[in-house]
C-alpha cells in the first residue's frame, strides 16, 4: 500500500513538471516588471534576517549562560559559539544571494 502510494505521487510530481515549464515568452516578461517581486523579495530578506538575529541571541545567550556555569569548558563553548554564529549568518547571506539572482 505505502509503495503504492510513493510510487503514484512520484509519477505525478514528474508529470507536472512539463506543465509548470510551459510559459510564453510574454507572459514571463509582464510578471517581471511588476513590483510584486521585489517586495516579496523584501519580505523574505527581512523575514529571513529577523529570524536569524532571534537565533543568534539564543544562542549567545545560551553561550553566556554555559560560561557562567562551567568557566572551565571555555574554548569547547566558544568554538561551538563561533560555528553557531557563522551558520545561522551563511543562512542569511544565501537568502540575500538567492534574492539578487531571482530580482536580477
């Protein structure tokens, strides 16, 4: 039943690919002089950056906090600080990348 299952949606996910595809030259040239693409655009950037800097606080302030308890394990907590920050940061600069290619 399951296999069933998989098996009709793979072949519906690969038939609507064809029919996603097919737009007119036209068509595509008026929906890009429109401003909804930028302005969702900048929904996303700012939806993406928001978040992200609600993710950095957490986790500098979870860093402050193993700090203060275990003063000791200072270079095992600031590295994982550091990989934390430069993640959750690349995660933003893809969105911004992303963006620049799609509005572009």
């Amino acid at each position: 039943m399951r296999k069933t299952f998989f098996m009709i949606l793979s072949m519906l996910a690969l038939t609507a690919m064809p029919a996603l595809a097919q737009a007119d030259a036209a068509g595509a040239a008026a929906a890009s002089k429109g401003w909804a693409l930028p302005i969702a655009a900048a929904f996303g950037m700012a939806f993406a950056v928001g978040l992200a800097a609600l993710g950095q606080g957490r986790v500098a302030g979870s860093a402050c906090e193993s700090l203060a308890r275990n003063p000791a394990a200072r270079p095992g907590i600031q590295l994982a600080l550091i990989l934390g920050l430069a993640f959750i940061e690349s995660l933003v600069l893809f969105t911004l990348v992303i963006i620049f290619v799609k509005v572009a």
